[in-house]
C-alpha cells in the first residue's frame, strides 16, 4: 500500500488525456452548460441538526478489495434517499474503485439528493465531466494534487456551479483552503497507505477555517464514532463501507441515522 495516492494520481493524468481524445473539453462544457440545476450539498447536511450523512456508493477500494462487487446505483441509491441521507457520493475511479462517471449519470436520474462526484481530480476536465454527468460538487485532495492546484480547481469547480469538498489529512495541507471551498473534510484514512484513524479529526478540528463547514471522512463504522465527532463540531459525515459491506445498505443507513441522534 505504500505510495498507493501516488500510484492512483499518476494512473489518472494517463486516464483524462485518453478521455481528451474521445470527448473534447468544449463538448463537455456545452453539455455542462445544460445540466440540471446544481443542489447544495452543503444546505443539504446543514439541515440534519443531529449532522447530516454523504452516503457512499462504492464497490471496491485499494485497502479492501472487493466490497460490493455487484453493487447496482438503482438498487442502492434510492435505498440511500429514502433511509434519510443528506447527501451522495458516488466513486467513479475504475481502476481502484470499482465505479464509472456512469454511475454519477445513473444516480441523478433516480434521486433528487445532491451528488458528489468522488474523484482523483487532477484536471479541470473532470470537473466538466462532473457537471455534465449531473454531479452538484467535487473533491479536491490537497495530498494529490498540492494547495496551489486546488486554488486553481476550486476557482473553476465555483465558476461552474460545482461546490467543492477540500480534502485533507493533515494541517499541513489546510494551505489549500481558500474562498471557494464550501466544505472541508478530514479523511481519518492516511491515503498513502490507506489506514484509518478517527481521531486525526479530532485533533485537526481545531484548526479547521471557519468559513467551511466541517466534515469528517472515512473510518467511520460505528455510528457512535460520528456521534462523538459530531459533539466535537463536526456537521457531516462520509460514510461508505459501514454500508456497502451489508446486504442492505439503505437499512445500514437508516440505523447508523437513528443511532447518531440518540
């Protein structure tokens, strides 16, 4: 696992110039252009007080493998809704995680959630493949990609109407904030070699900016764990394994939900 992010960045620079050659950045930004209204992700998870779940459609990951190989977006994503989720996300990295931007296409014609579209973004042009999938917001990794890149990339996700998730792990890389990051998120998993630690959460939460709202990603198989963060201050929560794992993630949900606002 060691090195893993790197590994994955580098495969996706190759990934989106091959997509360059089969759909170029002005047809995307035309079908972009008529995509359906974006929905706020961030209004979404302010509005669940007890805080607000991104439920997570994802079949496989570096660090376990095969989750939920056969997992179906129309059997789960309307499961997610109707269980009480504030929000999705929705992996589409292939190699690593088992997802296509199909499945982002799929998704926003069965759900009137607000969708993230969970990607390695190293290019402006997935950010267009985001919005013209349907996507409502995007992530933006500070340990892929560096403060400077997602500076640019935020800027350009807000100038399309994308909201943006800054990703990090450590204060470090807080340098990566700026006025058009609507979310920050603390991954709790080290993506260099993908183990997880939920107090890396509460340790950060203090230096977090206060302009962004506060979530906190990754580990999070107890609900009693995002209970705990969410008395720290944190207003949201990523969660995807705890659910995917089971026979029905919609019902994993429903009870994580009823256990976070005992």
């Amino acid at each position: 696992m060691q090195n893993i992010l790197e590994e994955i960045v580098a495969n996706k620079r190759i990934e989106v110039e091959q997509a360059k050659l089969l759909v170029s950045l002005d047809e995307l930004k035309k079908a972009a252009d008529s995509a359906p209204p974006v929905r706020s992700l961030r209004k979404s998870i302010e509005s669940h007080h007890e805080g607000g779940i991104i439920a997570e459609f994802k079949r496989r990951s570096p660090s376990k493998d095969w989750i939920n190989r056969h997992a179906k977006v129309e059997d789960i994503i309307p499961s997610y809704e109707k269980a009480g989720a504030a929000g999705l996300s929705i992996l589409t990295d292939h190699n690593y995680f088992g997802g296509t931007l199909q499945d982002v296409v799929r998704a926003r014609s069965l759900t009137h959630l607000p969708i993230l579209r969970k990607e390695f973004v190293v290019d402006a042009y997935q950010l267009y493949e985001a919005r013209a999938a349907g996507a409502d917001a995007c992530l933006l990794i500070a340990a892929a990609i560096g403060a400077e890149r997602c500076h640019e990339l935020a800027m350009v996700a807000h100038n399309i109407g994308l909201e943006v998730i800054l990703e990090i792990h450590q204060a470090e890389e807080l340098e990566a904030f700026s006025h058009n990051v609507d979310i920050v998120g603390v991954n709790n998993r080290n993506l260099k070699v993908f183990k997880t630690d939920p107090s890396q959460s509460v340790a950060l939460f203090d230096m977090l900016p206060k302009g962004a709202l506060p979530i906190s990603e990754s580990g999070l198989l107890d609900a009693n764990i995002a209970r705990r963060l969410h008395g720290t201050g944190y207003k949201g929560f990523l969660v995807g394994e705890a659910f995917m794992k089971t026979a029905d993630p919609g019902l994993a949900l429903n009870n994580y939900i009823k256990c976070l606002a005992q």
